[in-house]
C-alpha cells in the first residue's frame, strides 16, 4: 500500500489505540478473534493429536517435498510470542515470517490477504491473549538443499498473489458480499475446491476468474465443483441445503466425508446461522444454470433389477453384497443416517476420487453440536481388489438414474497407494 499523508493520520490514530488495546483486549474482542480464528479454521493446520492446539507439526506435502505447520501460540522462544500486530498481518496477508523468511503457499495467505482490519486486530488479540502459550520446537522441513531455499517463493508471489484485502462489491447485497467474504478470505475453500496450475497456485481466486471453486483433488479426496451449475455443481442444492450441510454435517441426501468432515468439524458448525446463509448465497450465485434449463427426473431402471435379483450388470453383485444393507437396493439411503448415492453430487463428480476413496478408506461422518452421532461406513480396501472397486464404483455412477464416466481398475491402484500408513492415520 502507499502510504499518503491522507491514509497515514488515520492509520497513526488506529496505532495508538490498538497499541492501547494490546495491553488487555476486552472480552468483546478476543469473543470475536476467536470466531475469526474458528472461521478460518487455523486448528485444522496448526495442531496434531494428542500435542496442544496451535502448537503445529502437522506434516503438509508439497510438490518439492513435506514441510511442517508452525507453534502460534504466543510463546515468545517456539511460538510467535514476539509476533507484533504489523509482523502478523504481514504474515497472514503477504505469506513472509518475522524474520523476513517467505512462507509457503501451503499456509493459506493467498486466502488470508482478504481479511479486513478489523478482524486481523481481534483475531491477532485472541491468539495473543486467548491462546495459551506453549514451548514446543518447530520441526524443519524435510525439503532437501537447494529445493529449500526460500527466496524464489517471493517470485511466486511476485506472479501469483495479491495481497489486497476484501473489496465489497457495490452492485451485491450486504449478504452476499459477507459471503464471498468468508468463502474466498477465512474460509479458504479454494484451497481445496479451486483446481491448481502449473505452479501449483488455485487457477482463479475469486468469482472473476472461471476456475474459481470449480473443483480440485488433494490427497485423494475430490472437493467437487461448489458453483451452482446444474450438471457438475450444487444446483441441485438449495441454500438451505447447504448451510445444513455445513452447520451439521448432512442433509437428507448427502454426508460429509474425507476431508470436509474436518472443516465442518473444526470450523463451519460453529458459523452463525446468518453466516452459513451467507456462504450459500454467494456459492449459489456462482455460475448459476439458466433457469429455465429442464432437469428430467431420472429413470431408475436399477432397483426393479436388483429387486428381481437381477445381477447382470457389472458390479452389482458387489454392491448387493457389500452396500446395500445401509444404502438400500433404491440406492436412496436413509435420510440423515446413510447418505443417498442416487442422484448425489459427490458420486457424480467427473473425478471419481472421492467415491474410490469412500470405498477404499470408509469413513465417519461428522460429529456437530446439532449431530452428534457419527456414523460409520466401513473400509473396503482389504476385502475387495482394484477391480472390484472400479466395477462398484462404475455401478454406483450409472445406478439410479446416475450418469457418470467409468473408473477403471488403475485409477483405484493409484489411490490405493495414497492410502495412510498406521502412523500417519493415528495422527489424524
Ligand atoms: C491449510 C493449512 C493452514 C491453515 C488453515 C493455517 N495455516 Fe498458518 N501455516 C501453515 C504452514 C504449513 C505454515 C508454515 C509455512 C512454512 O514453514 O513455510 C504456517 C505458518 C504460519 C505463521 C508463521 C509462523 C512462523 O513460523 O513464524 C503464522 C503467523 C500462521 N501460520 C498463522 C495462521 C493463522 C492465524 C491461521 C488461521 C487464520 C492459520 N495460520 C491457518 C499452514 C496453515
Ligand atoms: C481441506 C479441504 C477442504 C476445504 C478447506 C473445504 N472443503 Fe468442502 N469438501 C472437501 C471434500 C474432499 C469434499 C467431498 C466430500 C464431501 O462431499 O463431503 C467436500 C465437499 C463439500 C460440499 C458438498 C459438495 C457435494 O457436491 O457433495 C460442500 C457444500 C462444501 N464442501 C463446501 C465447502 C465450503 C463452503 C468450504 C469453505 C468454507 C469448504 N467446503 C472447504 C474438501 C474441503
Ligand atoms: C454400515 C453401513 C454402510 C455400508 C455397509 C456402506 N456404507 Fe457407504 N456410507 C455409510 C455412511 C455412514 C456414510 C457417510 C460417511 C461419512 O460421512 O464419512 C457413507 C458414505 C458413502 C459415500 C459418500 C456419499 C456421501 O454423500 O457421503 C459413498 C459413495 C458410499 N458410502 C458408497 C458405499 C459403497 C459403494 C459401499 C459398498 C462397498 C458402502 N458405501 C457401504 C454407510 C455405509
């Protein structure tokens, strides 16, 4: 930003009281740093089981090798205890440490940078003075020399990020303008939902660009397309639909999975109601399908075979056998208890990640304040081969009235090989 005299006064003014204010934030604030801290879900990333919250380690890849999360909590040896208000701003919106060292994009800057004033001053109070201070050494990364050295991630920047906070856009409503502002900022769902490029930046980072939340795959989960389009997206969502989704993990169709289940874990539950609609409004805004397009009701020639006992088509013996008791042969689940595979957006994705995955990995669905069983689906990988996997999963993608590209047997192979080891499942 350039400073001019006319932004300089107002900004000397905000100085003096916010140093006042440092000494012991009121109530009201550090409340409000520890939604912000809650929203942009700062746990997920800066802890590990069993060791305390915001003490780091997690191990993260990147295409060059595993770094780890940092301490931030305020222990001024480990932690960033020496951090001042400007150092953490920076860190947080230009991705570049105290000491001058650039940050990978692996922390979410490039989302942070949307940030306003207001919430960077309470959340720096809250992990100042609401965040125990804990004396535990950062681990160093396991990126070998010359791979490790920091400086061409300012070129990075330099090409990829723009540090400018959120700009309201005056043609929306306030509602949508607080979603966008919580989607592309704290929220950081571009992290996963944006598909990367060549240099492993989110291709579009905001609504201007076309690959914004159009989907993408980390670690062998697919965060599908959250635009509103009709065939790929959430337009067959309401808004309502997906605030329930993000409050309580599910809805009468679907069930978080995989990695979302942590976000609504750590973080969405806890957004307010007016919050979530928010965020609904802005994703169903994206993209919308014209609405006059005529979504005909499938054909579910399926559950008449499989009733019938038909088992000619490929895989569906597996899924009789294997899938059935809780997803039913209709394929429709039980609302809230076993999520619907007919006619759900995450089945349906054109990368079949996911679904192989759910197969291989099962998977526990979230445990919220408004849901607090967390049902199991059981894990597959040891009992069934590449093969059969692909076959099920070929099924359950043209089942119903579903209609989804084939998996083939390699695609399950490469995934199987993603699978975690003990070790790394026990940190999860
Ligand atoms: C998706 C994972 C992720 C999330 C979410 C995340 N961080 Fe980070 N953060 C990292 C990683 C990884 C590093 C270390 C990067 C490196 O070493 O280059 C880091 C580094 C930092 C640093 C620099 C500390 C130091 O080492 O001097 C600060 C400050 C920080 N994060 C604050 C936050 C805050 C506040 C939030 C929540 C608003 C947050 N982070 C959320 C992954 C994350
Ligand atoms: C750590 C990665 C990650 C982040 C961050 C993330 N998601 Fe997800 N999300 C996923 C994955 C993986 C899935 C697929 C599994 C599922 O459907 O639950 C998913 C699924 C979803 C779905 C269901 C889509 C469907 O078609 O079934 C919605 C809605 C959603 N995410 C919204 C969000 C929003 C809003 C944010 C930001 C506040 C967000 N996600 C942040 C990984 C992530
Ligand atoms: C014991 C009951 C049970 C069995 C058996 C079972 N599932 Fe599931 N399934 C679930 C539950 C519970 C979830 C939600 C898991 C979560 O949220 O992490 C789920 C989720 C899924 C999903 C993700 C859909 C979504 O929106 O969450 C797919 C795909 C799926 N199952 C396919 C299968 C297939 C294929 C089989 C057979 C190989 C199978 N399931 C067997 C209970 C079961």
């Amino acid at each position: 930003m350039k400073i001019t005299l006319v932004n300089f006064l107002p900004s000397l003014a905000l100085f003096f009281s916010f140093a006042a204010a440092a000494e012991t934030a009121s109530p009201e604030m550090l409340e409000q740093g520890k939604y912000i801290a809650t929203a942009g879900d700062c746990v997920a990333c800066h802890s590990i089981a069993g060791k305390a919250p915001f003490t780091g380690g997690l191990k993260m890849m990147t295409p060059v090798g595993a770094i780890y999360s940092t301490n931030i909590t305020p222990d001024k040896e480990t932690g960033i205890g020496e951090y001042s208000y400007d150092d953490f701003a920076r860190a947080l919106r230009e991705g570049v440490a105290k000491d001058g060292h650039h940050l990978y994009p692996a922390m979410p800057y490039t989302a942070y940078a949307k940030i306003n004033d207001d919430d960077m001053h309470a959340l720096y109070a809250y992990i100042m003075q609401g965040v125990k201070a804990v004396h535990q050494e950062n681990r160093k990364s396991d990126i070998p020399w010359p791979l490790n050295m920091r400086w061409p991630l300012a070129l990075w920047n330099t090409a990829f990020h723009d540090d400018k906070p959120y700009v309201a856009d005056a043609t929306q409503s306030a509602e949508w303008n607080r979603g966008a502002y919580l989607v592309q900022g704290l929220g950081h769902c571009g992290t996963c939902h944006t598909p990367r490029g060549i240099g492993y930046q989110e291709k579009s980072l905001d609504q201007h660009g076309e690959h914004f939340l159009t989907g993408g795959t980390l670690e062998g989960w697919h965060a599908p397309d959250l635009t509103g389009n009709n065939k790929t997206g959430l337009g067959g969502w309401s808004a309502e639909e997906i605030a329930l989704f993000l409050k309580t993990g599910r809805t009468d169709k679907s069930a978080a999975f995989g990695s979302m289940t942590d976000v609504i874990e750590h973080s969405t539950q806890y957004l307010s109601d007016a919050d979530l609609t928010a965020v609904a409004t802005y994703l169903k805004s994206l993209h919308p399908a014209a609405a006059d397009v005529a979504t005909t009701p499938p054909v579910d020639a399926t559950t008449a075979a499989l009733i019938k006992g038909d088992i000619s088509t490929p895989g569906s013996r597996l899924y009789m056998d294997n899938c059935s008791g809780c997803h039913r042969l209709d394929g429709k689940g039980y609302a809230k208890t076993f999520p619907s595979l007919a006619g759900n957006s995450a089945v349906l994705s054109d990368d079949p990640s996911s679904v192989i995955s759910i197969i291989l990995r099962g998977g526990k669905m979230a445990v919220t304040r408004d849901a607090v069983t967390g049902l199991a689906m059981p894990d597959f990988a040891w009992r069934l081969s590449d093969a059969d996997v692909a076959d099920l999963a070929t099924f359950i993608r043209n089942s119903w009235g579903n209609k989804a590209p084939a998996v083939k047997a390699e695609e399950v192979k490469e995934l199987r090989k993603a699978l975690p080891t003990p070790t790394e499942k026990d940190q999860e």
